[in-house]
C-alpha cells in the first residue's frame, strides 16, 4: 500500500514539475537531467515509470481524455 502512495506522490512531483517547464520553454528543450532535478527525483526514478519525455506527455494525454 505504501508504494501505491508513493507511486502517485512521485508522477505528481513529475507531473507539475513537466508542465511547469512547458510554461517555459517548448518540450524539445526539456531534459530528462532538468526535469528530474525540478521534480527532485532521480533518473531512474523517472525512467522506472516513463520511457521518455515524449511518453509521459502521451500519458499525461491519455488521462485527459
């Protein structure tokens, strides 16, 4: 149950971290480098739940629709 929590907390954290940086520059100049350290995760704790930039923008897609 503890890992379900943290799972959500941490794509959260991804999550407002990416569409902060989207108010800022387009997508094709995101790093994965700086989207982790504005997400305050590491790298593989991004690749753990998205394969790229471009995955977690359809992801994030997909759940709006």
């Amino acid at each position: 149950m503890g890992n379900d929590h943290r799972t959500r907390v941490t794509k959260i954290l991804i999550r407002k971290a990416f569409t902060d940086l989207l108010k800022k520059k387009p997508i094709q100049s995101i790093s994965i480098k700086e989207l982790c350290e504005a997400a305050q995760i590491n790298r593989g704790t991004f690749y753990t739940h998205y394969a790229d930039i471009y995955d977690l923008l359809e992801k994030m897609e997909e759940e709006m629709m």
